[in-house]
C-alpha cells in the first residue's frame, strides 16, 4: 500500500487496513480543522487503489475490516465504490465491514437505492462529522452545509441500512453558543437518530483558524468545567433509540460511554458527580477549573 500524507481514522476503525480512496478533503475549510491542511484534494485513480488492495493482500494473511480514507471518500462516483467494493470481496472474502468517511453534500448525491447496493457490497458504517447542531455555529465554522442538510444526509445513510456514526465537538459554541450548541446538537441527533454517537472536545491547533480567533480573543473557550455542564444539557435532551454513546477519545475530559436511552440517567449522574467531585477529570484540566 501506499500512504501519501498523514493518514487519519476514527478510534473503532484502529485495527483495520486503511485504503486511501482520496487525497485529502474535498472540502477542507472547517475552521478547527487542520487534518488535510497540507494536500491538495484528488480523487485516487481506480487502478492505483485497485494495486492498492493487491499490495496489502499479498502482505496480511487475514483482514476484518477495511476503512477508505481520506476525508469524504464517498465523493467517489457510485461506479468507482462498486469495483472498489467488488476488489475488496473478491480478494478479501473474510472482511465483514467496509468503513468510509462521509461528508452530507457527497451522501446527498447519492439516492437511498445507491446507498442500498453499496450496502449491499458490504459497505458496513459510514462517518459522518455534525460538529453542531447549530445553523450560526454551522455557518462560523464554515462546516459549509445547513443542519437541514445534515439531517436529510444522515437519515438517508440509517434507511439505507448503512450503519451511522456521528461526532458531535463540545466547546464549538464557545462561551457565547454553549447552550445553543448543546440544544441544537441534541436536536439534530434526535431527528437522525444515528447508531453511534461520539463526543469529542475541541482541541485548538496552530494554523486554523479558530486557533486565530482565540488568540485575537474573538473566540472564548470552554473552561472544563463548562464542558461538562455542556455535555450534561446534550445528554438531558437526547431522545434516541438503542444509540452507543461515546465520549471516550484523548481529547475528553471525562470518560463516558453507554447505549441511549436506557443509560442515560447513568451518564447524567456521572456528569453531576464530575460536577461536585471533579476526580475523574484529567489533572491539568483541573487546575483550569
Ligand atoms: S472537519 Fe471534515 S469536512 Fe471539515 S475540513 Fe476537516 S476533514 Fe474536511
């Protein structure tokens, strides 16, 4: 195989064979971003990702899963999905799940029966990045799409049968948008009703954007604290069914994970505990408290 730039996966997809469909993010303007800063975004040619596949046969005796990076690989043409599909069955019989980052405008290209036959070609999980429920929020972080959009591209991947994991960024509404941020997120989930949802914090990195706005003062983070408080407001106004939670990633400041609803009074009291007894909490963090 061949790697061209940093490569990035979600956490559940860490033990699989990474197959880069496309160089960078055909997008690539989120403000707090800075995973494809450094490339140019092209779609990779069949053939090189059908070598690809050849390569990494001829060096792992046994793969389970297979994820297609970079950013939004469902930008591909359904044609191309489908011999990269038909590549992946034909010389790995005993993958179960192929895994693919999603953007909402590439989802909504395709219909529900494309969506069905990739599915079907075993196009297991799709990703899919909601950052905010927020339209401002949305609209300051240039994410580029309305949360109409979002829900109308998520709720296409669940009734293709294509299973969907959402993230959702504690912090992105700052000071200012918290409630909002955690409201509207809550909103947008509960019309999605995605089989994963994960929360990760945001985490400012030199050469965004935001990283400017926070310097210059624009932009007010979250005090830990804050975001727990955020965290708490989302989850009281969740109201999804049989969705595995996740707030568990290097960037949280506390470790949660549970199945919504049936454990959500559990993660609210875990919440109101951090609250009052904050010794869960990363020790740096608690010095900020
Ligand atoms: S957050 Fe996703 S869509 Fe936005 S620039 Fe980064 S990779 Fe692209």
């Amino acid at each position: 195989m061949r790697y061209e730039g940093s490569v990035f996966r979600p956490p559940s997809e860490a033990y699989s064979l990474i197959i880069q469909a496309t160089i960078g993010c055909s997008h690539n303007k989120c403000t707090f971003c800075s995973m494809y800063k450094d490339k140019k975004f092209r779609i990779r040619d069949i053939k090189e990702i059908e070598e690809d596949l050849e390569m990494a046969r001829n060096y792992y005796s046994h793969v389970k899963r297979i994820f297609l990076a970079d950013g939004n690989a469902l930008v591909l043409k359904t044609e191309n999905l489908e011999k990269i599909l038909l590549k992946i069955k034909e010389l790995f019989p005993e993958c179960e799940r192929v895994g693919i980052y999603s953007a909402p405008k590439d989802i909504l290209r395709k219909s529900v029966e494309e969506l069905k036959h990739l599915k079907k070609l075993g196009l297991g999980i799709a990703y899919l990045g909601v950052e905010s429920g927020s339209d401002e929020i949305l609209e300051h972080i240039q994410k580029g799409v309305t949360s109409e959009e979002i829900i109308q591209a998520g709720k296409r991947i669940v009734s293709s049968g294509i299973n969907l994991s959402v993230t959702l960024i504690s912090g992105l509404g700052g000071k200012e948008k918290w409630l909002k941020h955690a409201k509207e997120s809550a909103r947008i989930i509960n019309e999605i009703n995605p089989h994963y949802l994960g929360l990760l914090t945001l985490l400012i990195q030199p050469g965004t954007k935001i990283y400017d706005e926070v310097k210059n003062g624009e932009f007010k983070l979250l005090t830990p604290k804050e975001v727990v408080l955020e965290t708490k407001e989302l989850i009281e106004n969740l109201n999804v069914e049989n969705c595995i939670f996740r707030s568990n990633h290097a960037s949280n400041y506390v470790a949660l994970a549970g199945t919504l609803p049936n454990d959500k009074k559990h993660l609210l009291k875990q919440l109101s505990s951090m609250l009052e007894y904050p010794y869960g909490m990363k020790d740096e963090m608690l010095r900020r408290l």
